[in-house]
C-alpha cells in the first residue's frame, strides 16, 4: 500500500513539472503585414475559469484589418499562476500589424 501511494505521489509530482508554456496564433485578414507589436496582459482567477480583464484585439489592431492575433501563456504567466496557486492566472495577448 506505500508503495502505491509513493508512486501516485510521484507521478503526480512529475506531472506538476511537465507543464509547458502554451501558445496559440489567430490571423485576421492577410496576416500581419509589418512588425508592429502591441502587448497587453489578461487576467484570469481561479485557475483561469473566471476573466477578470480580458483585452480586445481588435482595439489593439486600431483599426488594421490585416493583423495577428497570437495569445501566450508564458514562463512569467505560468510563475505568478504557481505563486498565487492559481487565485491569478495572467496571459498575454500580442497582436502583430
């Protein structure tokens, strides 16, 4: 029986370290058509079920019509999320024009 318990523990532990930074991308249009970059970060509560403060991309195109949307879950993010035990848990949205 502690045997079993140990290896649960331990491929719980293992999973908690095999966490990743996640990242997915949105193409409006034709796509970014330079390099302008605007940054804003979310705020998400509880594990990230709740927003709290949610940018909007097409207000940070400013009127582009051809732009990227590109939506981040970084290192930072994911360290503030594990400081906080999940209580906040930011993102960041980029939009590229």
């Amino acid at each position: 029986m502690k045997k079993a318990i140990k290896v649960t523990a331990l491929a719980f532990a293992m999973g908690m370290m095999l966490t990743s930074c996640y990242t997915y991308t949105t193409v409006v249009g034709k796509g970014a058509q330079g390099s302008t970059e605007v940054k804003k970060w979310n705020t998400y509560v509880i594990y990230g079920l709740i927003p709290a403060g949610v940018s909007d991309a097409k207000e940070m195109a400013g009127g582009a019509t051809d732009y990227t949307v590109t939506v981040k879950h970084s290192f930072v993010n994911g360290l503030l999320a594990g400081i906080t035990f999940g209580i906040y848990t930011p993102t960041t949205t980029i939009v590229t024009k």
